[in-house]
C-alpha cells in the first residue's frame, strides 16, 4: 500500500488499484463528486472529515447538521442517504445467497450495518433453513436509549411462521459499548429454553456497538 502512487485522483485510483486502496477522504470525494468556489472537492472531503470528526458521523449526520456546510446541501443529503440504504439491500441479498457459516463477517456486518447507528435498542433476528441460509431477516422489538422488551415466545413464533431452523439474534447498545450486559445473557438463556421445545437451534447472539460486536458463539456463550 505504500508504493501506490499519492497523485492519482480517487476515481483513477480506483480503477487501477481497487475500491479497497482509497482512503476515507478520497471515497468522500468521490461520492461528492465537486468541490466549492474556495476548495477542490478531495480538500473539501478532507475539511469535511475533520470537522465532522469521522466519515461515520459525515454518514450519520442529521439532515439539519448536514446542510449547515458549506458544499453540502439536500441533495446531497438525499443522495448520501439512498446509497446507504443502497449497501444494506446489497449486503441482505447476498447474504440471503450465501451460507451463514461459511460467510460469518458478512451477517456481521450486515447486522452492523442495520443497528450501529440508530439512538434506541433495536432487537433483530435472522431466519435460517436447515443449509444455514438467510430466508430473512426482521426489527422485530424496539426500545428506549438502553433497554428493549424482547418477548421469546414471539421470537420462537415468527421463526415456526418462516419455516425456519435456526436463528442469529441481534441487538445494539447505542451508548457505543458493545460489552454484553447480564440481562443480555439471560435473554438469550430464555430464548434457547424456548426454541429448544420446537427444535430450532440459536446460532448466536450479536451485540453491536459503534466500530465493535461482541458474538455469544465466539465467547462460548450459546449451548
């Protein structure tokens, strides 16, 4: 990475290295597409990232946040928002085509993808058939800044209504620790009691915090 050549313009370098090679500006820049009167668009991403503070605040910024710099605006906003929601689509059809098992970082980042940056506790479950596919996946109980009712007897409902035989459970802390609480675990506990009656396993448990997971399977937590 340190022999690429630092003069190629982000789009360039895209094509000849790869997406993976831009940095965090560049990949701004190139979703920006111009700059100002004052400031090329690649010094524009720059000031932007630093004003902001990181490209995931520039992403979660609010409409009102968003437009107050200069060089941005609604229909950037809009844009910004529509290729997000673009990413999140990609990621859930393939990883509705993929086997889980196989593919554990993209359920992962799919789920992150969907929970990290929402300001309530948001519990999601992912349906599994018998070959460990996505049949699909739900935000089926949402909660306050730290605490979310989560209900197992509906959880073991919704799975016996998509025919499914396993399931990866889901939830994010919104204050950015993903550090699993006590309630966490007991939750979890519940519903493998549950499901366990109808003969559908939980594959694992994923607590997403801003930049970090923590996996009940990894920890040894799931039975």
């Amino acid at each position: 990475m340190s022999s690429l050549p630092t003069t190629l313009m982000p789009r360039e370098k895209l094509l000849r290295f790869g997406v993976e090679t831009l940095s965090d500006a560049e990949l701004l820049a190139l979703f920006l597409r111009t700059g100002t009167r004052n400031l090329p668009v690649l010094q524009l991403s720059q000031k932007l990232l630093s004003e902001f503070g990181s490209l995931y605040n520039v992403i979660n910024a609010s409409h009102s946040e968003f437009c107050k710099k200069n060089g941005l605006g609604t229909v950037k906003y809009t844009q910004l928002k529509a290729v997000i929601e673009l990413s999140h689509r990609y990621l859930k059809v393939k990883m509705a085509n993929e086997n889980f098992l196989s593919s554990p970082s993209l359920t992962h980042h799919y789920l992150a993808s969907r929970l990290a940056n929402k300001d309530r506790e948001i519990f999601m479950v992912v349906f599994l058939n018998n070959q460990n596919q996505v049949i699909t996946s739900e935000e089926m109980f949402v909660g306050t800044y730290n605490c979310v009712e989560v209900h197992p007897r509906e959880v073991a409902r919704r799975a016996l209504q998509h025919n499914a035989a396993g399931l990866i459970l889901a939830h994010n802390h919104p204050s950015g620790m993903a550090e699993p609480s006590q309630a966490d675990r007991i939750l979890t506990q519940k519903i493998e009691q549950v499901c366990e009656l109808i003969d559908i396993r939980i594959v694992d448990h994923l607590v997403i915090g801003k930049g970090e997971y923590v996996s009940f399977a990894e920890r040894g937590w799931i039975s």
